[in-house]
C-alpha cells in the first residue's frame, strides 16, 4: 500500500512547529535561565552601595553594571542600568572596589545565534529527513499521524491466501451458497448477457471460529482474485469522520482492483442499530456505517466486487445493512456436526505426523459443540503433547489428553488436595456418574478423574454421546438435572455437610431447569408459551425474560421445584447403591483417574 497523501505536507508541519519551540526557547526561556542568580536593582541603590563600601568588584559594561557585593564565601551578584554620571568613576575609585569580570564575557553575536539558532535548526532538519525516508519506504512502517484515513486493508495477492475450498472442511451449505458467487467472479459476463444482477455483498453469520474467515478466503482463492481482509473494528476511529474516511479508501482501492473480494470481519462493531437516543449519540459509528451503507449502494455491482462481512451477533445488524442491494445473502455458517468434525479434524490432522491407529471418529463423537478453530487446537495440542513426551508421531492417548485441555484446562500438577478434599471430590464425581449410569438413555460415563485442573475444576466426569443428538426429551432433560446433582447429593448423603463444588453443577442446573420452563414448553403450569427469548444465539444465549412481573415469580418457583425433585430423586438412586458408590470412590481415590470401563465393571460386579 502506498501512501497517497504527501508527507512533505506533514514535514513542513513539522519544521513550523519546530521553529516556534525555538522562538519560544530563545525569547523566554534561555535568557531567564542565563540571568538566574543576579538580582537588578536601581542605580540609587547601587550608588549607596558603592558609598558604604560594600561593593567588593564592579564591572561596567554598555548595558549594565554588574557588581558583587557579600562575603567572598557567598558572593551576591547584582546589576543596575548605568546613568551619564560623570562621577561614578571618581567614586568607583573612592570605594576602593576591585574593577573585574563579574559575569560571563558576551559572546559575540554571531556566534550566538550560531548556537541558539542555526546548530538546532540543523539538527532538526536531520531529524526531518530520517523520519521522511522511513515514512516513504513502507506504508505500515509510517508514522500514524500522517495516515489519517487511510484504510488498513490488506491486500492479498491470490497466490498468497491458496486457500480453497476443500481446505474448509464440512460447512457444506455455505460453500454451495458461496459457489455462485465464485461463479459470478470466474466469468462476470455470464450473468451480465441474461441481465443477473449478483447480490453486492453476503453475511456469513455463526459462532466464533466457525471458517467464517476461512471460507471468505476460499471464495477469493477459488476465483483467483485479490482478496482485501479488514475487521470491524478497524473502522472506529477517536475522530468524527476518520471511519467514514477509511470506508470510502477501502472502497476506492477495491474498485481499483476488481475484481476482488472485500472481507469486513465483526460487522457488528459498526453496523449495530442507529438507535437515534443515547446522549451525545455515537456520531463517529453512525457516519461509518452511512458511509458503508453510500458505498455499497453506490458501487457498480457488475464490476465484480463482492463483499463479504461475517459476524456472530445477527440480531443487532442495522437492518438497513440487511435489505436487498446491500447484504441480502446470509449464509449460516453452523458449528460442525459429528461427521463434519471428523473432517476438521482429519484436514487438520494432515498437518501433523499421525502414529497408526488413530480414531478421529471417537475424538470428534467426544466433542460435541466444538467449533473448527477448537478442533484445529486440538490437533495442535496433541502434537505439542507428542513433543514434551519425546515422541516423533501423536497417538491417540495424545489426542485425548488434548480434548480434555480443551475442555477442562490443563492439569494442575502442583495443586495439592488434602486427603479430605480428595474423598469429597471423589465422592462427588462418583455420584454424578453413578446416577448417570443408572438412569437410562443417559449417556455413557467414559472418564472420570480427580486431577485438578487449570480451569478450576478439581476433579470431571466425562460423558460422551454414542450419536450426535439434535433432540432431546424431558425425560433426558430431567436426567441430566438428575446427573448434575448428583454430586452434591452425594456429598450430602456421605458426609453430612456440602461444599462449593457444587458451583458449576448448580448453574447447569438451573439454566437446564430454567430453559424447560421458559424456552421449551415443558411445564404443566404455562405450556407452549414462550417467556424468554434468546439473545447472542451464537454467543452463549444468555435469555432475557419476555413475561410480567408475576410470572417470573411463578417461573422462578418453578425452577427451584423442578431441581429440588431432580436432586431428590438423585439422592435416593444413591441410597439405593450405597454400597457401590462407596466402592467405587474408594477406587477412583486410590487411582485418580478410571476409565468408563472400569467403572462399569465395577458397578456390574457389584450389582
Ligand atoms: P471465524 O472467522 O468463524 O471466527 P476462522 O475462519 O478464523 O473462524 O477459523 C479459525 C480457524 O479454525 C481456522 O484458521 C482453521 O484452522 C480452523 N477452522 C475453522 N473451521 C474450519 C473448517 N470448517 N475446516 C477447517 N478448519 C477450520
């Protein structure tokens, strides 16, 4: 990118303010620090002084008379303005001072100005000069200030992103969606001759690290056309105008280069919803996206460039941003299922040196909910594991460490567990897995640990889903409750008290509980009416309540009883296998770690 607005402009800036900081400098400052330390006084004074004696050394100079007067220990200097006196020599003489250099000699004022003025004028205009020449040699190297509205787009030369669209694995919706479009790129004319217009821009909108990024590049790789990548954020700018200013260079560079690509990451940080309230507003993102919303209404569709924007907040866009003309294509770009997994895994796995005997379908069926930029992580993990261990090849032990340090953090080696706190743990995890296991349709136990780890947890039980599921029953809902009380419950039965382990367990809970109630329908009292609705469904899906006042109470109520029932209803499966929780606790103590297997065989044995 090179730097269109001149710089020289900016230096001669420069040079202006450098020579009033000299002015300033030369004017004020420099003679009161020169003059610090004489006191002026009048020639009156100066007379008087000179009658008592005081003055031990005078020196008469043109434009003042300096004298010192005091001790030889402290020696005050003084000055006056000298007078026509025809009698001061006379006196001088009379007071018997010493005639001598009192202050320094002037310096002549050639010099002088040599000094104060022209030696830093040069060395400013060095100072100039280098700054210039690293301004000209490269745009992002450049000093800031003298980029002022210029975008930040990169542009990408299409050998140089290679991705395309085999690299993105699964999402096999969105690349048929966005196979048109690269269509449309490959041969414009096509669609010009029949008289298709192309829509101008599409929204791929999904959780985070879905390969939103990365099927935007894979368009641009498949097309073979430059591909320009800037992030929402990019645009918001400390001045009114600087964003607005950044959008219309992207444009104007975009057009320049069709056709290509346009990337707009994190739409929403400058599409969000002109609310019109709000004091002061928020002039600066709302001329941004006006300026956005001009240019693409204002840009030749047919040229050939198409802009793509992602985002996982839909819900807040502009919808002015969403109506035909500008982004009227949305393409969900959903986190992957089972089999889509898999091929994440299996593309990423190509990347790394892979022993034998690697199931990737089990890693994927134990990670439900994990979108691509996690897998890959995995992957990545598993090899970096492969390393500490000294192996050249990853294995599947490493594989499944790494699912585990994705899910739960890494293990805490150096945190010690009192012997107390590692029974209660075990107890605890035994009884979320006991009560799993004797319910049916639950799923099946595969890893139960008590090694604390990074992200707090002192201990997990790991479930992992035969198949995926997309459905689930109320009866499967109420398990699950079930399952996570069950520790607590089992704290309770065993020890009589209860501890803050139960944390996390509880918030699952009652959201689980909650989400019956106000989401699902599955409640006798309210039926099949919606009392929340989702926000950020990408992000979380915190729910905000939709019903008055009473009937929140009433939900409220309701979601203390559903899991006070479900924790009871735990309690009592773990009364009636007393004998194998305490086994089997006993077991995951002295081992710390016990596979589903082992502990289904223990349970059988026992039953
Ligand atoms: P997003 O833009 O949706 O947040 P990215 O496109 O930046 O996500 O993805 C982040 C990383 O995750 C990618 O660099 C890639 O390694 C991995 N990834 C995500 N989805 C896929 C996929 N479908 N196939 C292969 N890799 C993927």
């Amino acid at each position: 990118m090179k730097v269109e607005k001149n710089p020289r402009k900016s230096l001669v800036v420069f040079y202006v303010v450098v020579l009033a900081v000299l002015l300033l400098a030369n004017t004020f400052i420099l003679p009161a620090i020169m003059e610090a330390g004489i006191t002026e006084v009048d020639y009156g004074t100066f007379l008087r002084s000179l009658d008592q004696k005081d003055v031990r050394m005078v020196q008469v100079e043109k434009e003042y008379i300096y004298f010192v007067m005091g001790t030889e220990e402290e020696p005050q200097i003084f000055r006056t303005v000298p007078f026509a006196d025809d009698s001061l020599v006379d006196r001088l003489y009379a007071s018997g001072c010493a005639f001598g250099q009192v202050v320094e000699e002037e310096v002549s004022p050639f010099l002088s100005f040599l000094v104060s003025w022209v030696l830093p004028m040069v060395l400013f205009y060095f100072v100039g000069q280098m700054l210039m020449r690293k301004v000209m040699k490269g745009g992002s190297g450049g000093m800031p200030m003298m980029q002022f509205g210029k975008s930040n787009a990169k542009v990408y030369v299409p050998s140089a992103t290679g991705i395309k669209f085999q690299d993105v694995a699964g999402e096999e919706e969105a690349k048929e969606a966005l196979q048109e479009i690269v269509d449309f790129l490959h041969d414009p004319e096509k669609y010009r001759k029949i008289g298709a217009v192309m829509p101008k821009g599409a929204l791929l909108v999904g959780p985070p690290g879905t390969g939103k990024t990365m099927l935007a590049k894979a368009v641009a790789g498949e097309a073979n056309v430059p591909f320009f990548s800037i992030s929402g954020s990019e645009f918001v700018e400390m001045f009114v105008g600087m964003g607005a200013a950044k959008v219309r260079d992207l444009f104007k560079q975009a057009n320049e280069k069709a056709p290509c690509i346009v990337f707009i990451d994190e739409i929403d940080t400058i599409g969000k919803k002109r609310d019109g309230h709000g004091v002061g507003g928020n002039d600066e993102r709302e001329q941004t996206l006006n300026q956005l919303l001009t240019e693409m209404d204002g840009f030749d569709g047919g040229k050939g460039v198409v802009i793509l924007a992602a985002t996982n907040r839909p819900e807040t866009l502009d919808p002015a941003l969403l109506r035909p003309g500008r982004f009227d294509r949305r393409i969900p770009v959903e986190l992957p299922d089972q089999q889509g997994r898999e091929a994440i895994l299996a593309v990423h796995a190509k990347k790394v040196q892979l022993g034998s005997g690697i199931d990737l379908a089990a890693i994927a069926r134990s990670t439900p909910g994990a979108s691509g930029a996690e897998l890959a992580n995995i992957i990545n993990e598993a090899a970096l594991r492969a390393v500490r261990m000294g192996r050249e090849k990853v294995c599947q032990g490493d594989l499944e460490e790494s699912v585990e340090v994705v899910i739960a953090g890494y293990q805490k080696k150096n945190k010690v567990l009192s012997d107390k706190e590692r029974a209660i743990v075990a107890y605890h995890e035994i009884g979320h897995a006991l009560v799993a296991a004797l319910q049916t349709d639950s799923a099946p136990v595969t890893k139960i640990t008590i090694i604390p780890r990074t992200s707090g947890a002192l201990g997990y039980t790991m479930q992992v889903e035969e198949e995926e599921r997309n459905l689930m029953s109320k009866a499967e809902i109420e398990n699950k409750i079930a399952t996570l009380t069950a520790g607590r419950a089992a704290e309770e039965m065993v020890f009589g008290n209860v501890t803050t382990g139960a944390a996390n367990d509880i918030e699952k809970a009652t959201r689980l509980a909650r989400a019956m109630i106000t989401r699902y329908g599955m409640s006798d009292e309210f039926g099949m009416v919606m009392l929340e609705t989702v926000q950020n469904q990408y992000l979380g899906g915190d729910a905000s309540l939709a019903c008055s006042g009473e009937t929140a109470a009433l939900v409220d109520r309701k979601v203390v009883e559903t899991v006070k029932k479900q924790y009871e209803r735990a309690k009592q499966l773990l009364k009636n296998h007393e004998a194998q929780l305490h086994r089997l606790s006993r077991h995951l103590y002295d081992k710390e770690t016990i596979t589903g297997e082992e502990f289904m065989s223990i349970l059988q044995a026992e039953a």
